[in-house]
C-alpha cells in the first residue's frame, strides 16, 4: 500500500481548513487532492486530534503485527495437521 505523501497532522490540519469555513473545493485544490480523498481523509479523521490520530496508527500498525502472528500460526496449525494425517 502506498503510503500518504500528507502526514496525520497534515490531514487533520486540512480539515480544521474547511471546518473554518473555507469552501470544501478551494481547500482541495490549494492541498492538491481530489474530493474523494478529501470525504475519505473526513470519514477516517474527522473530530480527531494529532494525539488521538498518532494513537489511531499505533493501534493499526499492532493490529496488522497481530494479525501476520494469527496467520503464521494458522499456518503451522495446518502444516501439522497435514503431518499426522
């Protein structure tokens, strides 16, 4: 997955812009995204603040870490049971 070339305090800052006022199509075309990403960026982050959006990443990032140890041990869950069987 490609990763943001806007950090979390980027994209919350982008949306306290349009939070203020400034219309949602001046506030894309200034940052240089397109509307979808901008309603995406406003689903996942709108009402958050820079600590709760580092929390939101953390919280992924073990949530992916636990999820490859789920299926690695899956795995060999599966290759034993091909072993014996």
């Amino acid at each position: 997955m490609r990763s943001s070339r806007f950090s979390e305090e980027q994209i919350i800052a982008i949306l306290a812009e349009q939070e203020r006022g400034v219309p949602t199509g001046d506030v894309c075309r200034k940052h240089g995204v397109s509307s979808a990403t901008f309603y995406k960026w406003k689903a996942k982050y709108g009402g958050l603040d820079v600590s709760d959006a580092r929390r939101l990443k953390a919280l992924e990032q073990e949530n992916a870490r636990l999820k490859r140890l789920l299926a690695d041990a899956m795995l060999d869950n599966v290759v034993l049971k091909d072993l014996l069987g």
